[in-house]
C-alpha cells in the first residue's frame, strides 16, 4: 500500500500502535506520560505541573507558496500554527525550538525577514526561541517544537467529551479559507476585505488566552481547528465515543466571508460548507 492510499490518519494510527506497544511502565517517563500520539500535543506530569510539547513542519509547495505569503508572514505564521495546539490543550507555551532547512541560493534577507515575524510573534506572548537545526535542501522546510505548560494541574483533551454538552467555537469559521482562495485567485476586493482576509490566513492569532479562560472555566475537552470544524469535531467524537450534532444556523461565519462567497457566484444554500472551512479558533465542549 501505498502512503497516498493510506492517509495522513492511517498513518498516524500505525506510529500510534508501534509507540504503545514499546511501552514500559517501568520507565519513569512513561509513568509520567498523559497525553501521548492523538492530541494536539503530547502532555507529561512534571512536579505540580503539567509540561506540554507540539511540533509541526511547513514545507514549501505543500503549505505554503512564496508567491503568496512574504517572508515575514511566513515567520509569523509557522510559529502560530504550533502555538494554536498550545492554546488547544489550555497551555501557555513557554520555549520554541527552531529547525530550517534552506536552499543554497536563497537570499539572507529572506532567512532574516522569516526570523522577524517569528520573532514578532514569539515577544507576543513571552516565548522563548532557544535552539534549532539548520540543513541545505531543494525547498524551503519549517519545522517549530514548541515547549508549554499548564497553570492547573488539568489540560483540555479530545477524549473527555460526554452526551449533553454543548459545543462552541472562539472565533469565527471561514475567514482563513477564504482569504486563502483570494490569495489563489488573486481576488481584487475592497482594502478593508482583502487586509481581513489576508491577515487571518497569513497572520493568524493563537487563542492562547482564551484555552486559559476555558480552562478556568470548567471545560474539559478542546481542539484546535485546523481540518476545519467537521472535521475536528469528527477527531473529539472519535476520541471521546461520543455523537455530534451541529446547528448550521447557529455556526459563526465571519459576514465578510458570507459577501466574499456571494461575490465568488457561491449560492445562499452553499454557504452552509462554510461551516466546514478551515478557520481560527478551538472547539470547546462545555457543560
């Protein structure tokens, strides 16, 4: 079988089941171990606190093109992708870890505009960058690992949903996408439509602020949407055994992105799919 055959998740279910199966309870790190393959990060106890790490890669062609997205976004935006499975769990990242793998003939003003935008972001919430790797390659790959930790000696999971609860969003569905389609088209639109679009696909905010008020607040299960809201939504049932069921009336869309699809020839009734997008912003289930 091939990897196109089996997917993204068949894969991770192979690496998932290798990994359990090498457990030793009697090693103390897995002993520790609370969250392992399957969240949006790995959490451990360490003390009286909950230490927390993520990593995620950008590879050039696949998630991002240089066409569309300056350097500087690009900085900004690698670092955002791992602080929003920080924000996911309730966590406040602490450490960033930085690896790159460059081609030759890549101008240092490109590598130095990139580390601004990171850099601009990681002083946005205190982060730490303290390390790395640097390697030569044909296209540009991004690798962050981000190192956090919870407050409270508890963290928002995918696997602690249960019937009756209600299900809710911190921001709204869509805009990332559609600023994405804009960036592809090349979409001329109004100055105030094209910067929202653009910078909630380029320059999104982490929800760090809001995982910690959910925490605080009593609820136990979160995810960072990343797939898109029926998507992840599928990832917490799948992980807690439990139904969902969703109130497409009820689901925030951004009224620019309802304009922008009107515009584009997409139909009132399609815009139920928006519901569906990619967008910035963590499912929280609550009581």
């Amino acid at each position: 079988m091939k990897l196109s055959e089996l997917g993204e998740f068949g894969l991770i279910e192979i690496i998932q089941s290798i990994a359990e199966k090498s457990q030793n309870p009697r090693y103390d790190s897995w002993r520790r171990l609370l969250v392992g393959i399957g969240d949006d990060t790995a959490a451990w106890q360490a003390g009286d606190y909950i230490e927390l790490a993520t990593t995620d890669t950008l590879v050039q062609g696949v998630h991002f093109n240089l066409n569309v997205i300056s350097w500087k976004e690009l900085g900004w935006k690698a670092l955002a992708v791992n602080l929003s499975d920080i924000a996911a769990m309730g966590g406040i990242p602490v450490y960033a870890l930085l690896s790159l793998a460059l081609p030759q003939d890549l101008e240092v003003e490109n590598v130095t505009d990139f580390c601004h935008g990171l850099a601009e972001l990681a002083n946005q919430f205190e982060v730490a960058i303290i390390g790395g790797n640097l390697a030569s390659s044909p296209d540009v790959v991004i690798t962050i690992t981000i190192i956090g930790f919870s407050k409270s000696n508890r963290i928002l999971k995918r696997s602690t949903a249960v019937p009756g609860e209600q299900i809710a969003v911190t921001g709204f569905l869509g805009l990332s996408s559609a600023g994405l389609k804009m960036l592809q088209k090349k979409t001329t639109l109004d100055n105030e439509t094209t910067n929202i679009l653009r910078q909630a696909h380029l320059r999104p905010t982490p929800r760090i602020k809001e995982g910690q008020l959910l925490l605080q607040r009593g609820v136990n299960t979160a995810i960072d949407i990343s797939d898109g809201l029926i998507a992840d939504l599928d990832h917490i049932c799948q992980a807690s055994k439990v139904n969902a069921q969703i109130k497409i009336d009820r689901v925030p869309v951004h009224p620019l992105v309802k304009v922008y699809s009107l515009n584009q020839g997409v139909c009132r009734g399609q815009l139920n799919i928006i519901a569906g997008l990619p967008g910035s912003g963590v499912i929280a289930n609550a009581d």
